[in-house]
C-alpha cells in the first residue's frame, strides 16, 4: 500500500524522533512513502537552509501528487501547520491524524469527517496505533470502489440482466470485466 507522511517541517527539529518512528514502522509493515521528504527537510532544517519560491512551488506540486497517489494518509499534526491542515482538507481517502497526548488543541481537534481519525500517542501507544490504522486501511484486505457514469441504455441493460439472473448490476460488470481479464491471458 502507498502511505502519503506528511508533518509540520517548520518544527522537524522538535519532532524528528516522532517522524522518523511513523516512517519506520510504516515501512516495517511492509509499505511503500508516497514521498520521502522527510531526511532531506531534516538536513536543509539542520543547516537553516531557507527555500527559494520556486523550491517551495516544487515542494507544494511534490507533496499534491504523493497526496493524490497515495492509498492512505497519516501525518503528525501536534503542531499547527497550514500545509499539513490544507493536506488534511483535500484528502478524501482514509486518513489518520496524530497527535502527541497532552498537547494544546488545534483545529483538528474538530474535524467530524468519516474518513479521518483524530489519535493522541505517547512512546508507548504510536506504534499500535499506526499498525492498526495501516491494517484497518489495508487495500488488499477489502475491495476497492469507484464510480462512473453509464448512459440510459447501459443502465436499462444492467436492470434487465440483474432481473433475468438474478445478479446485482456490480456482479454483471465484475463478471464481464473478469472475462475480459481472461481474454487477455490475465496479463495484468
């Protein structure tokens, strides 16, 4: 699974034990970082490297496409960062937000939507809860959705078929599609 990491980089020299942790045990589960940001942000921070605009606009485009790649997302969010909270707004998939315990609230304390966890951690808790949120996500345990849009004459096909066999309209398309699959000589 593709897991898109993403945390405040203004504080990374607070908060790289954390990072550094969520990254390892992401990888020991076995997945893949949408993006590995997180050492080089941790050396430009070290050296007090300041990005140019453009660099910026680079990181922006970076952080958007491993965004829209991943399958999952978590990121750190103890501290208040507007690019981590602007991430959080535009995710639509299953995301976990952490958050160390004791710390002030912040506006994810709010957040309602379905798809979005809220965790605190400490030492003792971070890693249980990243392997469990991982494990709840994984999209080889469940299967996958997606819409599209069919015209009337394909939907009143899909209606009759389903009436006639006595299939849902998903299994008449799963079916065609595992047929076609077969065709090819399962070449995907």
């Amino acid at each position: 699974m593709i897991v898109h990491f993403m945390a405040s980089g203004s504080k990374i020299m607070n908060y790289i034990d954390e990072y550094r942790q969520i990254i390892d045990i992401i990888k020991s589960e076995g997945h893949t970082l949408a993006a590995d940001w997180l050492e080089s942000s941790y050396g430009r921070a070290e050296k007090r490297i300041r990005l140019s605009v453009e660099e910026i606009r680079k990181v922006y485009e970076e952080n958007i496409a491993a965004l829209a790649k991943a399958d999952v997302f978590i990121t750190e969010a103890t501290h208040p960062s507007f690019g981590t909270g602007y991430q959080i707004g535009r995710s639509k998939k299953p995301t976990l937000i952490l958050r160390k315990e004791n710390a002030p609230f912040n506006m994810t304390a709010g957040i309602t939507e379905k798809h979005i966890e809220l965790k605190e951690y400490n030492s003792d808790t971070l890693e249980s809860i990243v392997k469990e949120f991982l494990l709840e996500n994984d999209i080889l345990t469940k299967d996958l959705r997606f819409n599209f849009s069919i015209d009337r004459r394909i939907y009143n096909y899909l209606r009759w078929a389903s009436y006639k066999t006595g299939k849902t309209k998903a299994e008449i398309i799963r079916s065609l599609i595992e047929h076609e699959i077969d065709l090819d000589g399962d070449n995907n």
